[in-house]
C-alpha cells in the first residue's frame, strides 16, 4: 500500500476495497460500544488553510476513538503562514506526529510535503481532489445497495475537486458515470485523460437532463466553491438548469440515491425538497466520514 493518502488514482481497487472492510468493521466496533484502540499513542497532527466543520470534527473524533490524539494547526498561526517552505515544516513534523492530516488549496502543497514527510499524509482536501469523501461516499452507497459497482452514478453541477474524485473514481472502481457540467466548467483536462487512458466508462454532457435519465445515484456540490466566492451571482447564472429537483430525480431511476458532500446552499444547486426527500442519503454520507477516514487512518499509521 501507499504511505500516504492523496488521490484516488494512487491506489488500487484491491487496498481501498479493504480499507472499506475495515470501515465496515470498525463502524460496528463504534456503533456496539466496544472500544477499539488501534492507534492508542499516536497523535496526528491537523493543517488546515481553509475552513471546515466535518473534516475537522471527523478526524478528530476518529482518532479520539481510535485511542490517540488530534492536533489541530491553522496555518495562519504555524511558522508556514509566515512562509517557511513546507519541506522544512513536513520534516519537523515527521518527528513529532504519527501522521498528519492537511486541508488546503493546493494540490501540489500536499504532494510536497507528502514527499517530504516520513509519515503518512492525508489529503483532507484541495482544490483538485477530495478523497476522503469519496471513501465515505461510495461506502454509503454500497450500504444502501450491495452491488454499488454495478450502478451507474451521476455528476451534476461544477467540475470541482468533487468531480475530480468521482471521475478518479469511476477509472478506480470500474462503474459508469455521466458528468454534467455547463460549457466552460468542465473537470481538469488531465483528470480526464487519466481516467479515459485507464478505460473508464465515463460519459461527459452539457445536458443535466440527459445525465440523470435511468441513473442510480445523483451527486452535486455548491456552484461556488471555497475561495470561488466573488465569482458566485457570475456562477449562478451559468449553473441555471443544473439544480438536482424533483423534475430531475424522476428522470432518474426510481429507487435513486441523492447526494451531497455538504455543506450545501438550499434551493440553488439542489431543492430542500430533494434534500428531505425519501432519495437523500446525504447525512449519512456524512455520519460514514467519520468511519471512513478511521479506516483510512488506521491503514496508514497504525
């Protein structure tokens, strides 16, 4: 296995389908009470560059539960705000944390300081990929439905670090996905040709309507991302037609899966109807983030 954790594609189908076993195991452990302490010792130590209320409650938690310590470093108030290059910052930490966890803009920060770290690194999200949710959302899934392999799953709305992941995914996994995204919001190009030179089964449309038609699992985020801000009433003119509503839900197939990565803008880019509705799995996509990035943890640093 990798010693860290940064992208989906960096792994293979055989080591994430264990670390979704020992999800599993380790979700039963937590839900009957019966301690698991297979980090017991062991501190990971929490960068964040950019806001955040699940990643930062999950991990924390988890590693709680898992017998060892978080700690949590804003890097406006580490030596890196005030500029020390991150090889200097990941070779300190290496000898102080059993691992470490980072949630920031760029991709590249977290590959540099993974290639410099002597411990495991956790990409807890950049601008590019996030694949810790994707862990607990394709988990949530195969809880709801057994064969979630064989379901085809839509994307609808940016092509974000979200869609990044679910088309690194798709390529990972092998099940078909659609992506639609308006005209000039299309995912990274590179992210793309990855996934089409491994053989995914990814079908990419302008047409919102046409993805969700017969699909098994409808998936969206915010039009707006974290530090896309000053680009939001721009945006929202452009993702007209892309908001998951009950009009678009009936397209798809009739037991459908909703989700949602949260946090989420109600009535924009999907309905508080489709959210509260019978489909929404989306609270436990993020329940199962806890018991995911344990499994992840546990794999690395244990």
């Amino acid at each position: 296995m990798n010693k860290d954790f940064l992208c989906l594609s960096d792994w293979s189908l055989a080591d994430l389908e264990k670390i979704f076993a020992l999800t599993t195991d380790l979700k039963a452990k937590q839900k009957a009470g019966i301690p698991h302490h297979v980090l017991a010792g062991k501190t990971l130590g929490m960068l964040f560059e950019k806001s955040s209320t699940r990643t930062r409650v999950s991990f924390e938690v988890g590693m709680f539960q898992l017998g060892g310590h978080a700690l949590f470093l804003s890097s406006g108030n580490t030596q890196m705000g005030r500029g020390e290059p991150i090889k200097d910052t990941a070779r300190c930490m290496a000898r102080y944390v059993d691992g470490v966890m980072i949630r920031t803009f760029s991709q590249q920060a977290v590959e540099e300081f993974a290639s410099f770290s002597t411990v495991p690194v956790i990409n807890g999200l950049t601008d590019s990929y996030h694949p810790c949710q994707l862990m607990a959302d394709l988990f949530t899934v195969s809880e709801h439905r057994q064969n979630y392999r064989e379901l085809s799953y839509c994307w609808i709305g940016d092509g974000n670090n979200m869609a990044n992941s679910w088309i690194n995914a798709a390529a990972v996994f092998g099940f078909e996905l659609r992506v639609a995204t308006p005209q000039g919001y299309a995912p990274d190009t590179a992210v793309m040709k990855r996934a089409a030179d491994a053989g995914a089964r990814i079908h990419y449309t302008t047409d919102p309507r046409e993805a969700a038609r017969g699909a098994d699992v409808l998936n969206t985020d915010v039009w707006a991302s974290m530090g896309m801000e000053a680009e939001q009433q721009e945006r929202a003119k452009a993702f007209v037609g892309y908001q998951i509503n009950m009009e678009l839900v009936q397209l798809a197939a009739p037991d459908c899966l909703v989700m949602h990565c949260l946090p989420a803008h109600r009535d924009e880019e999907i309905t508080d109807e489709v959210m509260e509705s019978k489909h929404a799995i989306i609270y436990d996509q993020a329940e199962n983030r806890l018991h995911a990035q344990k499994a992840i943890m546990a794999t690395l640093m244990s």
